[in-house]
C-alpha cells in the first residue's frame, strides 16, 4: 500500500474512532437535538466510510458474488445506521416509529437485514485468511445483534471502538505482515 493510500486508510480510520467516541459521549450528557443528529450523521459517514475501505482490502476472485455480498452489507449498514439518526436526535420521530407498527417492523427488518448480511461478512472475510479481519468481523456481528435488542449505545460504541483500532492496527503493522509472507515464501522456494 503506498504512501497516499494508507493516508487516506488511516484518515478514515481515525475518524471512525472518532465518531464512534463523540456518539458514546452523546449517551450519558443532555446534548441538544441537533448535536445528536449531526453525531449520527458523521457516525453513518465514517461508518460506511470504513467498511467500504475494509472491503476494498480484501482480494477475492468471484466480482459478482463479492460485489452483491459488498452491497448488501453497506445497504443494511445504511438503513440501521438512518433508523439510529431517527431514533436518536428527535424526540418526535422517535414517538412516531415507536407508535406505527409499520415503522417498527421497517426499522426491525433492517435490522434483521444487518445481522444476516454480517454473518454471510464472516464467511465472505474468512477466505480473505487474515485472523484480525475474521475477528473484526465477528465483533461486527455481536455488534448487529446488540443494535437489533436495542442496545446500540455505549457497549456498542465501546465494540465500535475496538473494531476501529483492530483495523487500525492491522493497517499499520499490513506491510511488515506482507513482507514477512513474502521472504517466508521466497524460504520455501529455495528449499525446494
């Protein structure tokens, strides 16, 4: 990975940490509506940001069956992370989703839509054979399932967080991993 792309990895992976801090902190003060919103706001942002980029890692053969797994995954990402704008920064929306029925099974079939596309993310991840991105995408499923029991607050920041440091992490420390896996594969060539 060049110079200018890991910039840019590592700026959209700050500002995921970021905004995943700034929507924890949003939980425990009285912020006013609007703060509310434009924090879900730059959380969806940043969150789509970020699992666009970590798919853009990985390297897969089959575009077809990669591209529609992508896409559903950052289309259910999407809808869960609009149904917490609404939920979160107005009193009123929030009644109005809570009182129709129809709102409330729109807003759970998003969210059943999420956990399902993050399991098939583990199977679809775990050929990419890297332990860190396979354990990224495990907490994302625990993280999709607390979000669909109404728990998309401070352990999910907190798990939030963690991804976002993991991946971090693993963008720092990719180029050694592959050199080491280049030089051992250049080992196995001359012992053969």
């Amino acid at each position: 990975m060049n110079f200018a792309k890991k910039g840019i990895a590592l700026f959209i992976i700050i500002f995921y940490i970021i905004s995943n801090i700034l929507f924890y902190n949003t939980i425990f003060n009285d912020y006013p509506n609007i703060i509310l919103f434009k924090s879900s706001i730059l959380l969806l942002i940043f969150e789509i940001l970020f699992w666009i980029f970590l798919f853009s890692k990985l390297d897969n053969t089959d575009l077809n069956r990669i591209k529609s797994i992508e896409y559903l995954f950052i289309i259910s990402l999407t809808g869960v992370s609009i149904s917490r704008i609404f939920l979160h920064s107005s009193p009123y929306l929030n009644d109005l989703l809570n009182t129709k029925s129809f709102y409330i099974y729109l807003v759970g079939i998003l969210r059943g839509l999420f956990i399902f596309s993050s399991i098939i993310n583990i199977f679809y991840i775990k050929d990419s054979k890297s332990k860190i991105l396979l354990f990224v995408s495990s907490l994302n499923l625990v993280t999709s399932i607390m979000i669909w029991l109404d728990f998309d607050s401070n352990i999910n920041a907190i798990l939030r967080i963690v991804i976002g440091i993991l991946i971090l992490l693993y963008v720092i420390m990719e180029k050694r991993v592959f050199e080491n896996s280049k030089n051992i594969e250049k080992m196995k060539i001359k012992e053969e």
